[in-house]
C-alpha cells in the first residue's frame, strides 16, 4: 500500500489500511492468509484537478472493539 493515511488493526489478524495513492481509499490484509481480503471505497471526484482530488477523498481510519471499520 503506497502512502498509507491510517492504518488499524483487527481482530482475527487483519490489517486496514487507508491511502489516496490507490484505487481504493482502504485495503485490508489477512495475514494469516498472506494477502489482500477486500477493498473497500472508491474515490469520487470533487474537485476538478487531480491533487485536490485525493486531498478531499483522504479521511481517517477508525475501527471499533468488534473491528467494525
């Protein structure tokens, strides 16, 4: 994950990462599995440069004691 914004860990080994360098705004990774579980949010354009762009879409990452994201 380039450029990670936020980053969080879940329960059952699991790794969010957020970032506005990558097609989605957070990935997660089972390592346990070894590798990506899902992808989640996409980036929406607001604004009409591409900077902008990935400034406005960065957020923060936050996870519940149940590893709701």
């Amino acid at each position: 994950m380039d450029a990670p914004t936020g980053v969080r860990v879940l329960a059952g080994g699991e790794i969010a990462v957020a970032s506005v360098a990558n097609a989605n705004l957070i990935a997660v990774y089972d390592y346990a599995r070894q590798g990506r579980s899902a992808n989640l949010g996409d980036l929406t354009d607001l604004a009409e440069t591409p900077a902008l762009n990935r400034f406005l879409n960065g957020g923060r990452l936050a996870a519940d004691t149940a590893s709701n994201i």
